[in-house]
C-alpha cells in the first residue's frame, strides 16, 4: 500500500495529523506493507523571518487577528497536540520559509532518510524553537539523522531539488489541494486535515481489503456475436 503525505514543516495540523496516522499505523496488522511518502507543500511561500518578533506578532500582522485571538488559537492547537504527545512552544517558534528545507527532505529522501527527517524537522520548529530558515540549522539537523554535511551544503549552495519540491506542489494543485495535512492512499482515496486516528484507521483497513480482492473483469464488447480471436486451439471469426 502507498500513502502520500502533503505537508508543511511549520503547520501545526500537519505534525498532529501525522502523528495520527503514524499511531493508527502502528496498529495496523499489515503495517510492514505500507510505504509512506512525504511531498512537500508551502502554507507561505513568501514567508520571511522578521527578526525581534515573536511567532504571535508576526502571525498577527499577516492574518489581520489581534495578538489575544492568536494566542486563544494558539492554545487550543497545543492541546490538540499534547493530546497526541506532542509539545508545541508558540511562545517561542520562529516563523520561516521551508522552501530550503523541502530541498533537504528530498535529498534525505533520496539516501533512505525521509522520515527522520520530516520527523526532526517537524519537532525542530515546534517544540526546539529552530529557524528552519536558517541553513546552518538545517546542515545541523540533517547531520544529526545521518546525512553528510557535504551533501546538504551542496544542495542548500545550489537549486538542486528545487524541481522536486516545485512538482510536488503542482500535484498538489493538480489534484485539489486546499489545505494541509493531505493524504492519498494508493492514489484513489484522499482523506484530508488531521483526522482522528480511528479514520485513519478505517481507511487503511478499508484499502488493504481492497487490494485484497481479485479484480473481476467487465466485457465491454459491443457485440460479442461478431468479434475474433485466438486460443491455443486455435483462431476463430464470428
């Protein structure tokens, strides 16, 4: 089974939607059997790092709402995560562009790396307070889950990758995609936000059973009295 997973490093829907789906996973008895891909999507692709304001005051300036209705939806949100074990340190996150680190993920993609990255990434921005704008801190964390500081020093000094993250995003558009977290499952069923675990949950059982099946072949002969074809007997004409 494949799974595709849209997402953002700094949305904070994306990290509690997946880790829903990683505990419904995680009891799925066919669990072995599933490959989960991460595709990159920016919430911001012109988001910047304004130095001396905090995570509220910046959210605040851009969406228009009042630092007191920031900070009520900043308090739900960190519930919702802690729920499902998270941490999340509004008070002292640093907003950012992730184009850079979209690029990253690929590379790690491409050495087996994939998700220890999104993961550290995801716990970097949201309860470490890292600036994932930063490319000192990304050659950090990508040096802590195994990749050669070389190889990300190259790609962060280039456009490499630059493709991979752009295409993911038309796909994104391509298919529909309002929002983020988005997940399509064996690219027929998309289920998307962070559902809870046990939707999650039927839709894994519900596709599994699916590939499961035999598929049953429908004629489509428009007349099936004349037509021709061969066997190992031999060829006939109707």
């Amino acid at each position: 089974m494949k799974v595709e997973i849209w997402s953002d490093f700094v949305c904070p829907f994306c990290y509690i939607g997946k880790r829903r789906f990683e505990h419904a996973l995680e009891k799925f008895t066919h669990r072995e059997q599933v490959a989960v891909q991460f595709r990159s999507y920016q919430l911001d692709p012109d988001a910047q790092h304004l130095p001396g304001k905090n995570f509220a005051e910046t959210f605040s300036e851009l969406k228009g709402m009042s630092l007191e209705q920031v900070y009520e939806m900043n308090k739900q949100v960190a519930e919702q995560a802690a729920e499902v074990g998270l941490t999340y340190r509004f008070d002292t996150m640093k907003y950012g562009n992730t184009f850079d680190a979209h690029r990253v993920a690929k590379l790690a993609a491409e050495n087996g790396k994939e998700a220890e990255l999104t993961e550290r990434f995801f716990q970097a921005y949201f309860t470490d307070s890292e600036q994932l704008s930063d490319k000192k801190t990304l050659i950090q964390l990508a040096e802590e889950v195994g990749l050669e500081r070389e190889s990300v020093e190259n790609v962060l000094d280039s456009c490499k990758f630059r493709n991979k993250v752009n295409e993911d995003i038309d796909l994104a558009k391509q298919l529909g995609v309002q929002g983020v977290p988005f997940f399509v499952f064996n690219e027929k069923y998309a289920v998307s936000g962070a559902q809870p675990e046990e939707a999650f949950t039927q839709v894994l059982e519900k596709v599994w059973q699916e590939e499961q099946e035999t598929p049953v072949l429908q004629s489509l002969n428009p007349n099936e009295n004349k037509t021709s074809y061969c066997t190992g007997d031999g060829c006939e004409k109707k």
